[in-house]
C-alpha cells in the first residue's frame, strides 16, 4: 500500500554535537535520489519500513556539511563572441 501524495514527507533532524544528520523519507521521488547518493558512497542507508510488503518509507544518515541550505552557485551558459564583446565595451565606459 503506497502512501498517497499528500502524505509524503522528508525530515531532517541534526543536533548541534553530532557531526551526521538523521533524514527520513516517506517521499518516493526522495528516496531514489537519496538511495544514489548512499550508492555513491556519501551517505549511509539506516532502515526502511515496509506496509503490505511495499516500502513506505526510509531513514539515512549523512554528513551535516552536505545539507546546509545553503544556494547553489549559477553556472552561466558560455557566451558567444558577439556577447563578449558587448561586454568588454560596456565595462570601457
């Protein structure tokens, strides 16, 4: 029995001491992307619970630097040579 939408969830839980945050899923879409990052090798698989024989939910551990909420940097697209010029004589100025 899956858990409908509405009812997925994911918590992160750290406290100040531990050097690993606790996170736990009910969110599918959450689950592949953390099962690769446990593949991967940076996180760690800590159980999943099971309803009917279909997993309903999982808990991993990862390092708290990996989560901090921090944003992302924006890569910018390469620019042509019409656009780099177009720059250069706008810092000229």
């Amino acid at each position: 029995m899956r858990t409908p939408g509405e009812e997925q969830e994911t918590i992160i839980r750290w406290y100040r001491d531990e050097k690993e945050a606790t996170i736990y899923t009910s969110d599918y879409l959450m689950m592949n992307r953390f099962d690769g990052y446990v593949a991967e090798g940076d996180w760690k698989f800590v159980k999943q619970d099971t309803c009917e024989g279909d997993v309903v939910s999982k808990t991993y551990k990862a390092p708290k630097e990996l989560l901090y909420g921090r944003k992302a940097k924006k890569k910018m697209p390469p620019l042509t040579d019409e656009q780099k010029e177009a720059l250069a004589m706008r810092f000229k100025r």
